[in-house]
C-alpha cells in the first residue's frame, strides 16, 4: 500500500488525468461489446424459440421431404419475428424448393447447407462488431505506452547540460528521476485493463454469437 501510495503522488497530475481517461475508455468500450453481444445472443434465441417447436424428421422421413404444413407452420411464426431474425428465416426460406420423389411423395427441402446461408458474419455482423472489439486489447495496450513515453518525453524536456567544456553540469535530472517509476504506471494499467477486456469478451460470448452460429 505505501508502494501504490508513493507511485499516486509521484505521477504528475496530467498523468493521472490521463490514465483515468484510459481507464473510463476501456470501461465505456466494455460496456458497448457487452451491450452487442447481448443484443445478438437476444435475437438468436429469439429467432431459435421460433423453430423449437418443430420436431425434428425421422430418418425413413427425410428422403421425402418436410411437409408443406410444416413449412407453413415456420413461415407464419417467423412472419412475426422482428426484423433481425426475420431476415435470417428470409434467407433460408429462398432456397427452400418442392421436389417430388419417385413414390410420388412431395415434400420441401433446403438446397444449401445452413451453414453457407448464415455465416457469422451474415448472422451477428449486424449486431456485433467482432473485429473491433477484438482490436480493442490492443489499444488499451497501445495507449498505456504512449501515455509512457509522452511522460518521459516531458521529463527530458527539462534535462539540459550546461557549463564549459570539461566542466559541463546536467540539470533536470532530480525529477525525472524522482518520477521514473511512476511514468511506467500508465504501461501496467494499459496492460491491465487489456486482460480484463479479453476476459470480458470471453466471458461475454462464451455462449453466444459464434458458439450459437456454430452448434
């Protein structure tokens, strides 16, 4: 404790400002990611509820097809889903198409395989921004660095030699020294607030938008 204590008064206030805005910026960017993926996760249960309580074919039924009572029943539940998940069913349901076998039987079937039709991108890209939150750690990181080297920048600044030849004499030195661990602080808490940021978005996803998409 008397360690944090001497590292808080030996940052100079500007640093501090500054590594309370790093801090307030992972949290505002944590916030957002959890707010997405929980809006994601939302719609695909949504969209996952419509189709439960269709059962599933027996395998002597599958070469015939689904009955078109059973494709009517899903196109009238996922007429009222919201616009999210209803766009998901209007993709599957183009490549839905009639085929009759050679007993005669007619049943639908999809042409595609689900996977090509909703891909991750396709499926929460509307609602989760992968890319950038999984850039974000990296920010984090990048930001505690130069709020570092600015700090010791502005500390050299004041290190100037003076007097003759032979005799020079260094200045400045006192308070860059005096402060050097201090400047590291803002480093430590980049890296810091980057981990909980990863572990957050594990823990944000872990059931979700790529977990969902995938099983």
């Amino acid at each position: 404790m008397e360690i944090l204590n001497r590292l808080y008064h030996d940052l100079p206030s500007v640093m501090r400002i500054a590594c309370g805005a790093l801090a307030a910026l992972a949290l505002g960017l944590g916030g957002w990611m959890w707010w997405e993926s929980r809006r994601a996760i939302g719609m695909l249960r949504t969209f996952h509820l419509s189709l439960a309580d269709v059962p599933p074919l027996e395998k002597t039924e599958r070469r015939h097809g689904v009955p078109l009572s059973a494709v009517e029943t899903l196109r009238s539940r996922c007429d009222e889903l919201p616009n999210g998940a209803k766009h998901l069913w209007n993709e599957i349901d183009q490549h839905v198409e009639r085929y009759t076998s050679p007993e005669g039987v007619e049943g639908w079937f999809l042409t595609v395989a689900p996977r090509t039709i909703l891909t991750e991108e396709a499926v929460i890209g509307p609602y989760y921004h992968a890319s950038f939150h999984q850039a974000v750690p990296g920010i984090l990181t990048a930001s505690g660095l130069l709020l570092t080297f600015v700090s010791i920048l502005l500390a050299l600044v004041h290190v100037t030699v003076g007097g003759s030849q032979g005799a020079e004499t260094v200045t400045g030195t006192k308070e860059l020294i005096n402060g050097l661990s201090a400047k590291f602080v803002s480093s430590i808490l980049g890296l810091l607030l980057s981990i909980i940021f990863v572990l957050a978005e594990r823990k944000a996803c872990g059931g979700s938008p790529g977990h969902t998409t995938g099983s």
